[in-house]
C-alpha cells in the first residue's frame, strides 16, 4: 500500500482564462495485491483540488484506476 500527498501554491496564477489556479492540492492512495507469482494487480484512488484564480471558487474531483503486470 502506498500514499503520496502533493501540494502546490503559487503566486501568480499558473495560466489565464478558465484553467488559471493558484493553489493544487492531490492526494493519492493506491495498492498492490500479488495474485501469483507472475500477476500483480493494483488500483489507485485519487482525489485533487484546485481553486479558481478568477472566482475563488474551489474544484475537486476523483479518479479511480486499476492496473495488472504480468511478467514473462
């Protein structure tokens, strides 16, 4: 199992128009499950939030994602 936590802040907003923000906050949860000695799956959680530089406005969103290695 892992998590990783990231946040970003800056002065100045990151771009202008509808996608500017000045604050990115994420974090990440993720883990490994060893089905054989062959097969790994996995599957992450993932949630983020930003504000709006315009607004002030706060977004958050989710996101969820599964994977399988398979070494040969």
């Amino acid at each position: 199992m892992g998590i990783a936590y990231g946040y970003e802040d800056y002065d100045l907003a990151t771009s202008t128009g509808t996608l500017a923000f000045t604050e990115l906050e994420t974090i990440h949860v993720n883990a490994f499950y060893q089905a054989t000695d062959n097969l790994t799956l996995s599957a992450e959680y993932i949630f983020g939030e930003r504000n709006d530089a315009p607004t002030g406005r706060t977004f958050d969103a989710n996101r969820v994602q599964v994977a399988a290695q398979l070494n040969f």
